[in-house]
C-alpha cells in the first residue's frame, strides 16, 4: 500500500474502531487536537505503564518518577530559555495568508525532487538554519519557486520567528504579570525538583528522574494525524550524572533506549540514529531516533546531553543552590566535593510511539480462496501492549454458554483486559477483535460442556485450538509476559 493511503487507512481504521477520534469533532474538530476513544486509551496506557515500570522498576540504574503540575511559575520559561529561543522560523504566504514553518515547507518540496536534489536542498537549508540565516532561507525558497499549497503562488513575506509556546493568564486580572504558560516540555518539572527529590529520597549521583505528562506546543503546521500535536503527552527522563562523564551517559542511553524500542517487537531496520546538526541552545550533543512512519524515516524519540544549562540557569534565576555534594573520591583520593551536574535526558512522544505502534501492526489481509472471496484488517499489537488481551464468546447466547463464558471472564479479568460478546456469528467476532488487535479468542461451545474444553484461536495465524478452560489464563499471562 502506498505510504500515504496507508497513513489515511490508519486515520479511518482508528476512527472507526475506537482508537483515535478528531477532538470536539461535533463542530467540526479542532486543529492537531486528537481525543483516544476506548481501545486507543487502552493502548496508551500499556504503553506509558511499560516505559514507567522499564525506567522506574526494571531499569538497573536508579531512577524514581515524579508528577509536576503542567502551570509553573513564569519564571522557569525565563530560565529555560523557551520565552527567548523556543521559536520556529516562519514564512507567510501573502495570498492564502497560509503560515509555514520554514523547514516543513522545504522539506515538503524536497520530497517531490529526485534524491540526490532533494538531499542538496536540505543540506542547504541546514546550514542555513544553523546559521539563523533568514534572508537566505526566503532566497532558498524563491530561488527553488516552491509555491504555497493552497493560493498556487511565490508571494512570501520574510521569515520569521514565532515562539511555540501558549500563554494563559492566572487570577481574575489579565495583565502580563500575570501571564502564565502551558508546559512546552515536562523536562523543566523535573529540573525545579531536582533538589527536592535528591534530599528527601537521599538520591546518590548518578540517579535519574522519570515523568510523563501532557505538554503544548503551538505547532504552525500540525500535520501527520497524532504525530504532531498542539496538546500531546510526552515520556521523559533526566539522569543526573557527574560533569565529565556526560559523553560517556550520553552513548549509554542511546544503546539502553534502542534495546527497549527493540522489546516492542518492531524490526531493527525500521529504526535509525539521526545526529542533530544545529544543537539546541542546551545541549552538546544531541540525536533523534527515528522510526519509518508512513511519511518517511522521522523524530520517535530525542536523546540529549543537555549539560548543567538548566540547573544552572536556574540556580540563577531562582538564587538557590542547585549543587550537589558528592563524596566519592576521585582518583587522587579527593572527595568530588560540591557540583551542579550534567543531564542526560531521553525524551518520547507518547502520541508518536501509538502513531508508530498502530503503523506497524496495521494489515490488511486478502484471505479469498477458489470458493470465495474474504479479506480481514488485523492490528498485530504485541500482547503486552494490546488494549485487550482475551476475547471470551459463547457460541450462542443460550444452553448454559454464557455462564460458562462468565466464569471465564471472572477468573481472567483480575489479571488481564479481556472482553465479552455474545452477539453475531463466531466469524463476525473474530473480525471485529482482528480490527483491534486481540491476540487471543476463546470460543466456548457445546462441548465444553462435556470436557470443559474451549477453542483459542490466534489472531495472527487464525489457527485454532482446542485447550482446556483451566490452562486459558496461563496462556495469556505467559503470552503478556514475553
Ligand atoms: N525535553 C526535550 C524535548 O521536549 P523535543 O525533541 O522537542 O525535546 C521530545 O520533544 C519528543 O516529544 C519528540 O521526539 C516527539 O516524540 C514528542 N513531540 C514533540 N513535539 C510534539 C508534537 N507537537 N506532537 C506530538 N509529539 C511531539
């Protein structure tokens, strides 16, 4: 399938099975807003307890997590930098008054150029973004004769910055002392309780802190379903280490962040590393991984070394001491004494890592035979990561099935999500939980009456099989478990 009818038969099949639905879509929706139906928040709860339980439970470094609020004091947005730096260069066009961010726009137009053209024309345009060279970017544009999607034209006005973060105001007077904004990140909750979660859990460097939260951002150019949101969640650690040792952390988290991508059962190749060419103004070294969307190798995940900048900047800010006194000694048997450390930080788009989840477990299968013509769509979720785990359906609605079905259900569903229907043929069933990714059914039948045998059928190779009722449980669990 090409790449962008698979992403539109993603954006359908979500909608219609209850995994991503537009926001307020009654009046028509709402821009690069999404809302997750039923088996979507299922999904996206499988996901962030796993990343929580890999960093904060099964990780071998330690790591403890914290829930900042989303509104912070206005200040750390100072600090941070984001009020000064977190902006995007833009471009206007003069017809269609349509804004652009800059990079999108060319890359857009790069991606209808043969390769080797197109790969120029973005070299070019990252020298001259890391050259913060507006001019020259509305020259590369005009130049170029990319033209604005919706009035056909070149009538650009120059570039510009436009800062991505929403602002809001607290208390009942709205004057700009009292401007407040959305979190852009949840990295800077994390950073103002540094010192809180060090002293009271006697944190030892190096030790790291793990968050996930909504952040906002407003994006120019929202596009690409869920992969880029102007309110979205994000997964995101910063480990703390001593100052010198940050390279050496750095290329740590990125074998550590590939291994866990390689848990999800996604094939190594769909991955790779992309090494950021202009830093930002925090880091000294940063890089993306990237999966295969539909759209094309882009950012899943950053992996930044972001220095002391933060804690420094806000030691500043704030006046307060963001120092750590460590008494390990070093190799002239001194102790390390007082330091504000560097950070290593991974950070992971909730919404991205589904968008990326759904992409890859989406199947639309042609299963027609000499005698008749068939097909299924199947969501090939891991069954860790399924929004449901077992299906329990009675062959008919009567006979004693359903009490059966209902014992099922009741050992099962202390341990895992499972799902009952007795409605429609047993082959309707299938589909319907083939559609959302079920790994297991259990058809219950006559002759479970008889031996208390039931049915399992496998979603991926639809064989069937027959088992009794009491080994059902430890096959899922076993299968979750994997
Ligand atoms: N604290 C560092 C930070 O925020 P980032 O590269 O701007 O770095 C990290 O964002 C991750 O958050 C991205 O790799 C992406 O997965 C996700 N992300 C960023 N902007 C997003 C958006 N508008 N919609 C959905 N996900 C987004």
């Amino acid at each position: 399938m090409a790449n962008e009818n698979k992403l539109q038969a993603i954006i359908a099949h979500a909608k219609e099975y209850g995994f991503v639905f537009p926001s307020s879509e009654i009046y028509d929706g709402l821009g690069a807003v999404y809302d997750y139906g039923q088996w979507g928040v299922e999904l996206k709860r499988n996901v962030r307890d796993y990343w929580w339980r890999w960093m904060t439970q099964m990780n071998e470094q330690n790591i403890v997590g914290i829930d900042a609020a989303i509104f912070m004091h206005p200040t750390t947005w100072k600090a941070s930098g984001h009020v000064d730096n977190f902006s995007d260069p833009m471009i206007d066009n003069k017809d269609s008054k349509k804004r652009y961010r800059v990079d999108h726009l060319i890359e857009g137009f790069a991606e209808t150029l043969p390769k080797d053209q197109g790969d120029a024309l973005l070299a070019d345009m990252d020298r001259l973004i890391a050259g913060d060279d507006f001019a020259g970017l509305k020259t590369l544009i005009e130049n170029n004769k990319i033209k604005c999607a919706v009035s056909g034209t070149c009538n650009w006005t120059d570039v510009r910055q436009f800062n991505l973060m929403f602002s809001t105001e607290v208390g009942s007077v709205a004057d700009e002392s009292n401007t407040i904004y959305l979190r852009p990140e949840t990295a800077q909750g994390i950073f103002v309780n540094f010192l809180n979660v060090q002293k009271s859990g006697r944190m030892k460097i190096p030790f790291g802190i793990a968050q996930v939260g909504k952040a906002f951002r407003n994006e120019i150019v929202a596009r690409g379903f869920i992969f880029r949101m102007r309110e979205f969640e994000q997964m995101e650690m910063q480990f703390f280490v001593r100052p010198g040792t940050q390279q050496q952390w750095y290329e740590y988290w990125k074998e550590k962040r590939m291994a866990w991508h390689m848990t999800l059962g996604i094939p190594a190749e769909r991955y790779r590393f992309h090494d950021h060419v202009k830093l930002a103004h925090y880091a000294d070294a940063a890089c993306d991984i990237e999966y295969d969307f539909p759209m094309g190798f882009k950012e899943l995940e950053g992996i930044h070394s972001r220095t002391d900048f933060d804690l420094q900047s806000h030691q500043e800010y704030s006046k307060k001491k963001m120092q750590y006194f460590d008494a390990d000694l070093d190799e002239n048997g001194k102790a390390y004494g007082n330091y504000i450390p560097y950070v290593i930080e991974t950070s992971i788009g909730l919404d991205r890592t589904l968008l990326m989840l759904m992409s890859e477990a989406y199947e639309e299968q042609d299963l027609s035979t000499a005698e008749k013509q068939d097909s299924r769509v199947v969501m090939k979720f891991i069954p860790k990561l399924a929004p449901i785990k077992l299906a329990v359906l009675p062959l008919t609605k009567k006979d004693g099935l359903p009490e059966i079905a209902s014992e099922l259900m009741q050992e099962c569903k202390q341990h895992f999500k499972c799902f009952y229907e007795e409605k429609d043929t047993i082959g309707k069933r299938y589909r319907r939980m083939d559609a959302i990714g079920t790994p297991f059914c259990v058809t219950i039948d006559h002759q479970t009456k008889e031996d208390q045998t039931v049915t399992i059928r496998y979603r991926d190779s639809m064989e069937q099989e027959r088992v009794p009722m009491s080994a059902v449980r430890n096959i899922v669990q076993q299968a979750i478990n994997e």
